[in-house]
C-alpha cells in the first residue's frame, strides 16, 4: 500500500483521462493521496475528488507564485474549508523566490497568516520553498509552526537542513528529483532522513521519475520514488511503502 502525498489531479492535464489514471495509480498499490488545491479553481475541485474517491483527502492553501491574489476573503474562504472532514492539510504555502509575479514582502505576508492559520485549525501545513530555505526556516520558528508541523514537499535542498525542519516538528518528502540521475542531494537525503520522518509524493503532473522523466507525471509513478529510496537506504520496497503509509497516517490523523 502506497501513500502518495502531494498529487495534484485537480489540474487541467488531467482532464481528458483523469478517471483512467487513478485506476492505473490503484493498480501500482497506490491506495491512499493527497490532491493539492492552491488557488480559486484547484481548491474545489480538491475537494470534490476528495469526497468522490474512497481514502482521497484534499489540502488546501495559496501558492506563493499567486501571493498578490490573496485577501482577506480568501483567508477566510481557507478557514471554512478546513472544517471539511476531507480536509486534512493547510497547503501548499511557502516561498518562491523563483518567479517574480508576486513580491517577496507579499508572500511572506500571506505564508504567515496561513502558518497562524493553521495554528487556529489544528492542521498540519504543506510547505513549497524553492530557493527560499533560509526566509522559511525564519518564519515557520517566528510563526510556531512547530505546534501544527507539517511537510516539506518535494524536497530538494541541502541534506544539512533536515534536522531542522525534523526539529520544528517537520516531514521530509522526496519525490521524483530522488530518481534523477545527476540529483546528489535527494539521494543524500533520502539516505539520511530517520525513518519516522520521510514521506514520498509525485507531486504529479510535474516531476515524473526516471525513466519516466519528461513525461506528464501520475499517481502511480510513485511506486518508482518508493523503490528508488529502497535502493539508496539499501532496505526492501515493501519496507519503504510501509513507514511512509504509516508516518502519512499519522500526520493527517488518519488512524485518530
């Protein structure tokens, strides 16, 4: 049984087979997903396929890229969907120094209210962070978002900073980047993250693992990350697809 994260199957480039691919991700022993709403239309259709989809859950949050939409209405837009019994995430936030739509101040403006949202909710949050690790390590401390922990999604920085965020009550997730040929440092992480602390995601369409890599990225992609970081830790895959269940459940409260 595989648990896969961060899946955003509430995209357009889902639409035309998107039934087709949860079928194939149940097929690979994908049993249980997150699907990722960030913005006005991903956050309904989350949810609807949350509640159509036995063990699908939905998160919801405000990408950083669209900062500068955020408001006070959706704030509070947030605050009511986190009641939903599917709703089992804030996410994802974060910070992306990547792209320029919205300006740093902005975003970390409203990765804060998110953070002390949650807080509020008593949910655990779905943290983005690209280029951006310092800033993020600087406001989940400020912001006490150790009290709701969460996931750093998609991992992909230095293997130095795990036991911080493990430290401030945090997930390593690592998804297809683990399976590049040329990636050092998932491979590091993946070899280094303790076993109660790692999760796997395909955070698909994007990111598909070798030898899929180019490739629109799905559901049952993941079992390919689950046997890359059973190769790396030098363990069984059934090992691998077992804790990552377990330390899912856990965090969403699943079992509870």
């Amino acid at each position: 049984m595989l648990f896969d994260t961060h899946v955003h199957l509430n995209v357009k480039q889902f639409d035309e087979d998107r039934e087709e691919v949860i079928k194939r991700a149940k097929e690979a022993g994908v049993t249980h997903m997150v699907i990722v709403g960030f913005d006005h239309e991903t956050i309904p259709r989350a949810i609807k396929l949350a509640e159509e989809n036995e063990n699908f859950y939905a998160a919801v949050g405000w990408h950083p890229v669209d900062a500068i939409d955020f408001t006070e209405k959706e704030l509070a837009w947030l605050e009511e969907l986190a009641s939903h019994p599917k709703v089992v995430a804030l996410g994802e936030m974060g910070l992306d120094y990547h792209w320029d739509k919205s300006p740093k101040a902005i975003q970390k403006e409203v990765f804060r209210k998110q953070i002390q949202l949650a807080r509020k909710v008593n949910l655990p949050i779905i943290i983005h962070n690209r280029e951006a690790t310092e800033d993020i390590m600087t406001i989940l401390q400020e912001e006490n978002a150790a009290d709701v922990g969460g996931i750093m999604h998609c991992y992909n920085d230095s293997a130095e900073y795990v036991p911080a965020f493990i430290g401030m009550n945090f997930y390593i997730s690592l998804g297809g980047p683990v399976s590049f040929k040329n990636a050092t440092l998932p491979k590091e992480v993946a070899k280094m993250v303790p076993a109660d602390r790692l999760l796997i995601e395909t955070d698909c369409p994007f990111l598909a693992p070798h030898p899929k890599r180019g490739k629109r990225n799905e559901p049952a992609y993941v079992a390919l990350i689950a046997e890359k970081i059973a190769e790396l830790r030098e363990v069984p895959v059934e090992e691998i697809a077992s804790i990552t269940k377990e330390n899912a459940d856990r965090l969403f409260r699943l079992n509870d």
